[in-house]
C-alpha cells in the first residue's frame, strides 16, 4: 500500500528531527502492525513513535518482555557483598 492511499495521516504535532525507517522484517509482522494502526484510527509511523515512547523496560534498560539472557559460558553468577 502507497503512503498516500493510507487513510490515517499523523495527527497535527510537529514531528521533530523525522527519520525514515530502513528495517527490513516479515511481511505478515508489517500487515500486522498496518491492520493495527488501521484499526486504531492512526498512520503506523505514528503507532510506532507511541510504542517507543511508552515501551516498559526493566531495571537492565531492556523491555520487559524481552527474554533474559543466557549467562556466558564459563560465567558464574557471583553476588557481590
């Protein structure tokens, strides 16, 4: 779909500082996030600005979904005093 046949346009704040995107990813993860913003009435650029902005990150700065880490082998987990 061409940007101008989407129907939803960024709302009237001023976008600061706006970059292009240039990720490459599924496409049924981007028919997915299109159907998404489609249904919430907004442009998926404008959808994806609002995830960044309230993402909830844990106390590592990652997200809170994100899967932890596996140790690095030969690593023991050390408490320090």
């Amino acid at each position: 779909m061409a940007s101008s046949d989407r129907p939803y346009r960024r709302r009237k704040a001023p976008l600061v500082d706006g970059r292009m995107l240039g990720y490459t990813v599924h496409g049924r993860n981007k028919r997915r996030w299109d159907d998404l913003a489609d249904h919430l009435k907004i442009s998926p650029s404008e959808l994806f600005d609002i995830m960044v902005e309230t993402l909830p990150l844990d106390e590592y700065g990652r997200p809170t979904w994100y899967p932890e880490p596996a140790d690095p082998d030969g690593v023991l987990p050390i408490d320090t005093a």
